[in-house]
C-alpha cells in the first residue's frame, strides 16, 4: 500500500532505468511500471527498494541478481546467499522504527539473521570433490561483518563488479552493507561440513564485546564426486597507477539542525521528494577520476556509487593490496580517509550515497553527472 521505485544496484544500465528517485517518480501502489533493460556485466548483484527505504529495506523488499558471464566458468553448484539482518520484538513482528539515538547514529541493526529471507544458516549438502560457487549478498542496512568458511578450500574469485583478474585465498574478508563476494569453495578433505560464518561484534553475558562466529550456510559433506576445473574468463581491470586527472574530496558528515539530525556529503543534503537535489561533481566519460572519501560522524559508512565501478586505492594513504577488483560499494570506517579511482562510463544522472537508510534519507545522499547530460528533477 505504498509507492516505491526498484534499483539495480551494480548494474550499468541506463539511468532512467536505475530507480532512482532522482530521475523517476515513485510508482503509486497498483500502478505498474516497466523497467527494461539490456545486463551489460556479468556478475552478482542485487535489487532492492529506493524508497522509503529505512522502513521498505527492512521489511525485505530487496533480491539477488545472477549475471553469467558469456562463457560462464562450469561448477558443480552455484548458490547464492543473501544475508541480511532483521529487528524483530517480542511478537516476532518488525520492531518499530527509532527516530533517534543509535539507529540514527550508527543505523539500524537486528537482533535475527537471514540467509535467503530465513532464520540462517540456510542448509545445503555438497558432496566431496565438489568445486562450488557460493556468491555472497550483503543486504543488510548498517551491519558489516567478516566472512569466513570452516571446512573449505576457498578462493574469492568476483567481487561487486565480477569476476577479479586473479582469485585470491579467503582466510578471512569484510562484507559491507551492499557488497558482494562469489567465492569458489571446495570441502577440505576430511571436512564433515562447510560453513559460511558471519564474523559479528556482539557482546557477551560478561558484557565484553567479542567477535562472534554466526552460521550463514552449513553444507554438509554427502557424496562424492569428480569435477573439472572451473576457467575463468580472462579479466584485465584498468591500471590503479594511472595518475588521476582530478583529485576530489567527499567528506561525510552530519549535524544537528534545531534539534532534528541531518548528513551530509561536502556540508549538503539530498532529501528524495523535495525536487531539489544537490549535484556533487560532473565528470568526463573514462577519464580517470581519484575521489577520496572520510567522515567524522558514525562508526562506518558503506559508501555506493550508482551505475559504475571504481577501485579502492588507499586507506588512510596506504595503497590497499587486499581489495582488488572492481567496486560500487566501499566502506569508510571510523576517521578512515579511502581513495578510489573511478573512470566512470555510463553516461547520465546517478546517485551517490551512504548505504545506511538511516543517513542517506537523512541527507547523506547526492547525484553526480557523468557525461554531458541534463540533470533531472523529481
Ligand atoms: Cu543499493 Cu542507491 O543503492
Ligand atoms: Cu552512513
């Protein structure tokens, strides 16, 4: 019984196609609208509500994306796994939403994980000798978290934006809100079961707060048998030593405006249904563009480009070594300073946003042009 709009998020399709409430108005509830559009990446991505998005996210209204590659790399089973984190109260109903304090500050946590819309782990057999593809969907609202798999050989060979030129061993990797990881995953010999684990921060009856191990999909080994190896698709990324034309600076932050909380990105707020929005930069189809983002309000803030890809650089400086591939989501941390690199493609109006209902509906949200397009206006 509400209006909404549906994003892509990941996909480069057109931008009056991106469900943005920027560019389109909000389809009324019983009215229809056809989004249409040709996948130009393979990969997984995800879906989800672009309105009223603190309350319509949580309510679920959000589902994974498959997109082969053209000669897709053969597995003896692929699953996909979208985790997300629901606040239920006594009554197993959505716990009411808060208009202040934490779920404003940090965002909105659970207390009930989900695998696939269910009480995790979701469950699975995988018999030995199996060479599977498990991608990893992070649709929560605010919660980051490790990933980690117990009784598996496993290498993370696609990111947000595909497939990765070279697939690496996953001891350990950190998902969040909006990212994804596919990860190719073989039992270890002698394994009873495979288990995908969120690595959560909670605290203990002590009232310590500890890293705790919570099962997303527990597979257990049935069966056995021989699978080829899978080929990759041969992925070359543009070079991340190409020295920027322009160097940009996003600070986000926030502040209290008589009383009543509102984010910000470079000191302005977006607030979708209000017509004006605030255009934060305009740039040149492919030229390489370095952006660094930082913040000085809220514990992390994962950070989404609508309708291309970028690559993390640095963090505080530091060039980054363990987040290859490419990218629409990035987390900035605490006081963290983390430069990407975007050659942004697509052409037309794309948002540019905090992946926390809670702070992009309070502002911290803006459009970027990409190309010689007019803005719209909703
Ligand atoms: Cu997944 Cu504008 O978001
Ligand atoms: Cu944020």
């Amino acid at each position: 019984d509400a209006p909404t709009t549906v994003h892509w998020h990941g996909l480069r399709i057109t931008d009056q196609m991106d469900g943005s409430p920027m560019v389109m108005s909000p389809i009324a509830a019983g009215a229809a609208f056809t989004y249409d559009f040709v996948v130009p990446d393979s990969g997984t991505y995800w879906y989800h509500t672009h309105y009223h998005q603190i309350e319509q996210f949580e309510r679920g209204l959000y589902g994974a994306l498959v997109v082969h590659e053209a000669r897709a790399p053969v597995f003896s089973a692929e699953r996909v796994v979208v985790i997300d984190d629901i606040r239920l109260d006594a009554d197993n109903q959505v716990a009411p939403f808060q208009n202040s304090g934490p779920d404003v500050g940090a965002g909105r946590v659970g207390n009930l994980l989900l695998a696939n819309g269910r009480k995790a782990p979701a469950v699975a057999n995988i018999p030995r000798g199996a060479i599977e593809r498990w991608r990893v969907v992070s649709a929560t609202n605010a919660l980051g978290f490790g990933l980690r798999v117990r009784g598996g050989v496993v290498r993370v060979i696609a990111t947000d934006g595909g497939i990765v030129p070279a697939p690496w061993t996953l001891t350990r990797v950190e998902i969040a809100s909006g990212q994804r990881y596919d990860l190719e995953v073989r039992p270890e010999p002698g394994a009873v079961e495979v288990v995908l684990e969120a690595l959560i921060f909670v605290t203990n009856s002590a009232g310590q707060v500890v890293e705790s191990p919570f099962p997303l999909l527990r597979a257990s080994v049935a069966g056995e048998v021989t699978a080829q190896e899978p080929v990759y698709p041969t992925v070359v990324l543009p070079s991340v030593d190409a020295t920027p034309t322009r160097h940009l600076t996003w600070e986000l932050s926030g502040l209290s405006d008589n009383g009543v909380v509102r984010f910000t990105i470079n000191g302005q707020s977006t607030y979708v249904g209000e017509g004006e929005h605030v255009t934060l930069d305009t740039f040149t189809p492919g030229e390489p563009v370095a952006i660094t983002l930082s913040a000085d309000v809220s514990p992390a803030h994962p950070f989404h480009i609508h309708g291309q890809f970028f690559q993390i650089l640095a963090r505080n400086g530091v060039p980054v070594t363990d987040e290859p591939g490419y990218r629409d989501t990035v987390e900035i941390r605490g006081r963290d300073k983390v430069t990407i690199l975007g050659r942004f493609e697509n052409p037309g109006q794309w948002m540019v946003h905090c992946h926390i209902s809670e702070h992009s509906e309070r502002g911290m949200m803006a459009d970027i042009l990409v190309g010689d397009v007019p803005a719209h206006g909703h």
